[in-house]
C-alpha cells in the first residue's frame, strides 16, 4: 500500500486571493460553477459515541466544509436499510435510518446548511429496493397480487432444454433454470427463486437488491412521488445511482461471453443487455421535467460511468432537457499520468459536450482513492495535487470525495474475516472490495482521528492519520489541504478559472498538460496559464501566445507546489520539476 507519508516536502507558493463566498447571478444556475463534496454519512463523523458517522456529525462539521468552498453536498443513502449494501437497499424511500438520526435531524441539517451557503442532495436509487421493502414483500407473495408486476419476474426455462449452460444449472430450482447467462455485478446469477412464485427475480446487483419493472406505469408513479417528496422538503437534487441500468432487455437474450473468468469465478460477460438501453431517456427528461418544476434550480447528477464522450452528450439529452451534470469519468479514471490521454479527454468535454458544463469526479466511495491509482510510491504528494489541479482549474463542475483534500488513501482490510463490503467477502482476495475507501475521515491525530469517541468504529481508522488529518494539515502551509483550499479559492475569485473557455497549447508534448483558461468580452482581459508536469523527469517548456493575440503581457505566479516556480517572469524556457503545477495570470 502506497503511503502518505512522503520525506521529500515540496514547497507550495500562494499569492492569489482567500476564499470569500460569492453568491451566483441570478441568471446562472447556482450548480454551474459548483463545488460537490461527497459525503458518507457512516464516515464523516460520529456525534453520539456508537462508532458510525450520523447526520448530527455533518450538521456540526459544516463549517469547516463551508471555509473548504463546498457549495453542495451529496449525501449517500440515509434511508432505512438492511444495510447489505450499506444503503444502497432501501426499504423505506421516505424516512431516514435510526443508525443517523431522525427526519427531525436531517430537518436540522437541511436549515443548517443553508446559513452555510450550502445545499444537501439526495442519492435516489432507481433501479432496486431492498427485498425488505413491503413492495418486494408484496410482490414476492403471489403472482396474483397488486404488486405482482412491480419487479422484473420470469418463470426461467427447463434444465433440461437445449444450450442451457453449466453456469445456469448452478442455479436450477424445480426443474427449472434461469432464463440467460445474465450475472449479477457482485457475483453468481442476476436471477434469484422465490418458492411462493416458483418464479425468479431480476437482481443487477445482490440478491437483496430486486430490480424495479420500470416498465410499469406504477412503478413509475411510485418512484416520482418519491421525488417530490425530498424536492418539497427542500433538498437541492439528487445523484441518480445506477440511472443507466432501469431497463434490461424484454427479449432476455444472453449476454456476449469474454474468455475468462471474473473476480467471483464467473465468466466475464458484457452488459449490453442489462445497461444503457434507450427507454432510460424518456425515465430522465420526465426527472428533469420534475425537477425543474420547482424553483431553485434543482439539478439531477448521473452515475455515468460511458465509454466515450458521444455517450455522455446523450445523457445530457439533444436539447439539454434530461441530465444537467452526468457525471464524467473519463478524466478522472484514466489511472495513468499520460499527458496526451488527459489532454484528449479534457478537449473533448470543452468541445463535443455543445456548452453543457461537464462534471469531472476523480474519487468516490467504489473505487481506490485516486492517490493510490495514480501514484508512484515516490512522487504521490505531487502527483495528488496534479489532480487537484486538473480537476479545479478546468472548465467543469467539480466532484469531491470526503478525505480527498487531505490525501487519504485506500486501506483495504488485510484479511478475509475483517470484510465489512459484501464483495470483499465473496471475491477476496482476488478483490478486496471498497471497505478501503470508505474508512472514517480523518479530523485529528488523536484517538480514532476524532472521529469517534468510541475505540471500535465501523471501519478501522488507517494509521496514517497521525500526520493525514484537518488538524495538522490545517497548520501547515504546504499541506494537501492547504493546496486544495488555495485553488477552490482561485477558481471562485478568479473569472478565467469561473468562466474563461480552455485552449489546449503545446499539444504535442506527451509529458506536460498545459492550457489557457481565458475570458472573453471582459475589460480586463485576464487569462490564466496551467501547466502539469506528469512525469518524473524535469521538463522544459516555452509558451507563444502571440498567436492567441496575447502580444504584450505580465505574469504572476498563482499557485505552484515547487518553489523554483515562483519567480517565472517569461514564458520562453520554463523548467518544470517532476510532476509539478505551475498556474499564473497573464495581464
């Protein structure tokens, strides 16, 4: 595991402006230039001494998120769960789970944050519920009763038939086999028997998470309803879990199989079947049309994890009407520091997105923290603030994970029996599941980092907390926090990083990342250069801006993590340390 704890201190210099709150024309959607910072709840802080994170811990944490620069925060499921997947199996969609308060708790925080300048948004799971739900109950009894059709049911085929695979027979109940090779995305068949139905049911993800038949207008109706009632209640949005997986093929064709096996043991399949199909356009623009029937600016984010740009224009819908803000994580899951495949993919957001803000994300609760998958072992405290750069010096709207402005990183358990994640449990080792990027933020170097007062929390607290945490990076001038808030300050002061188009410049150097963040139509015509060293070798590079029409020009140094950059007064033959930022204005 690549550690934090870097001897090699690098100099940070900051010459720009402190973070002031600024509130949004009128005109512009307040989400626009936005800030999200995703919090999990059972993570961020315990206020009431039983290990897991509550709603109380944020409310009482809000402003150190507002002196951060966050404008929203994204709140993964606090609905009554089993908790299988930690949330993500809801059985009550209009309540809030014991284990983080009350509605009266969320109603505090809700009221909170807005003195903080801050909305709260809501993770609205679509395309499941928990098999506790009393729709699931309901429908599971009989295949006669109200609800018979709320979930996606068939009666499989017999074992015996022709081209029935040894994958299916696995899964044989009453003579009967389910009805394609479709896997679940954590393991084993999507399909799961219900002796009262001598039926199975559709399950994407665990057995415990149904699939909804979104194809019944019922189901349709329901799942608004719950929309309205979180947007009556005042919250800002919602971050739509598993959008692209609604529908899945009427026609239950099998799935294309890959040679190999996958983590579980299970052949590896496409999801052509069971993902992207069209009818969820219709689900999103009658979202959209909910939300914007509210006033405020409502926004929906998407978990859009496409393949190439085309497919996340088509989640934003041809005229705009259906998402604001998929989310884009091409830039952010490249997971190698490769100049020219970051400087295509921010192109294509700046250029092919026909003006919709992109919503670039490089952490969340599913995947290794991004210092693990970009570091080198030697250069990662530089390599973090490549990223941070990247991420709030470009055009688009940012995504945060909780942790991620101080450097935390993946610590995933070292055992079997110490699996919290279900994934973990049935794939380890060959996976270890997502337990790693979800331990409890780090506030201090003390007991459990400050997060709870009592010694077993959900998940252990990493042993680097000693030196990653907000109390000791707050002090430090050089810190990964301190880099972070001196950028979200940047880029809500400076009106080239708010609003300026990108120009990619020097485009054929595969080593360092630059552009040019400029305004147009502004009195004072000020533009601001970033350049990125993304390898380990030093670099030198010249900049002409003659050509853009910038002839006679001063520059100051904003930000930069080496201080050999500090007193660059040209641009003709920068040298760049390893895996340094640079970003100056240019008056």
């Amino acid at each position: 595991m690549l550690s934090t704890h870097v001897t090699q201190r690098k100099c940070c210099s900051y010459t720009g402006p402190k973070h002031t709150h600024i509130e949004q024309s009128k005109s512009v959607p307040w989400w626009k230039h936005a800030l999200i910072y995703e919090i999990y709840p059972r993570s961020f802080k315990d206020s009431n001494g039983d290990g897991i994170g509550d709603l109380n811990g944020i409310t009482n944490h809000l402003d150190y998120l507002e002196n951060l620069g966050v404008n929203a925060i994204w709140l993964t499921p606090i609905y009554p769960s089993p908790q299988v997947d930690f949330g993500y199996d809801v059985s009550n969609y209009k309540a809030i789970d014991s284990m983080y308060g009350t509605m009266a708790d969320f109603n505090q925080l809700l009221s909170a944050a807005k003195k903080h300048h801050i909305r709260i948004l809501m993770d609205l799971v679509l395309n499941h519920t928990s098999n506790k739900d009393k729709w699931f109950q309901e429908s599971a009894s009989s295949r006669t009763n109200p609800k018979a059709d709320w979930y996606v049911w068939n009666s499989g085929i017999p074992a015996d038939k022709p081209g029935v695979t040894a994958f299916q027979k696995r899964y044989e109940h009453d003579g009967r086999v389910p009805p394609n090779n479709w896997e679940s995305e954590f393991g084993g068949s999507a399909w799961q028997w219900v002796p009262a139905r001598k039926q199975f049911y559709y399950h994407m993800f665990y057995k415990q998470q149904p699939d909804l038949n979104w194809r019944n207008p019922q189901v349709r109706k329901a799942m608004y309803n719950i929309v309205r009632f979180w947007l009556k209640k005042g919250v800002a949005g919602f971050r739509l879990d598993a959008i692209e997986t609604l529908f899945e093929d009427p026609k239950l064709r099998d799935e294309k199989v890959f040679p190999g096996k996958d983590a579980f043991g299970d052949p590896k399949e496409s999801l052509s079947r069971q993902s992207d199909l069209p009818e969820i356009h219709n689900v999103m623009r009658k979202l959209r049309k909910i939300v914007d029937s509210y006033p405020g600016n409502r926004v929906l984010i998407g978990e859009t994890y496409t393949k190439n740009t085309r497919d996340l224009m088509s989640m934003y819908g041809r005229h705009g009407h259906q998402l604001q803000l998929p989310m884009d994580t091409q830039v952010g899951f490249i997971n190698k520091m490769d100049a020219s495949k970051f400087r295509q993919k921010i192109y294509e957001a700046e250029n092919d997105l026909h003006g919709h803000m992109p919503l670039f994300v490089f952490d969340n609760h599913d995947n290794p923290r991004s210092w693990d998958r970009y570091g080198d072992g030697k250069h990662n405290t530089a390599i973090a603030k490549d990223m941070a750069t990247i991420l709030l010096t470009t055009r688009s709207v940012a995504l945060m994970y909780y942790g991620q402005e101080l450097g935390m990183v993946t610590t995933p358990p070292k055992r079997r029996s110490a699996c919290k994640d279900p994934i973990c449990i049935s794939g380890w080792p060959k996976t270890k599941g997502r337990d790693g990027e979800r331990t409890p933020m780090q506030w201090t170097p003390g007991p459990q980092a400050g997060f709870s007062t009592n010694t077993n929390t959900w998940l252990p607290v990493p042993p680097d907390h000693k030196w990653v945490n907000v109390e000791t990076e707050r002090g430090d001038s050089i810190s990964m926090l301190n880099w972070y808030k001196r950028l979200i300050a940047l880029r809500k002061k400076n009106l080239a990083l708010r609003d300026g188009k990108l120009t990619m410049l020097n485009k054929n150097n595969k080593a360092v990342l630059s552009y040019l963040r400029s305004t147009t139509g502004s009195k004072s015509k000020t533009s601001v250069i970033v350049a990125i060293n993304m390898s380990d070798q030093p670099q030198t590079v010249s900049f002409n801006l003659k050509q853009m029409g910038n002839k006679n020009y001063m520059i100051h140094t904003l930000a930069t993590n080496e201080a050999s950059l500090n007193s660059v007064s040209s641009l003709n033959s920068i040298t760049l340390p390893p895996f340094a930022s640079w970003i100056a204005s240019i008056h």
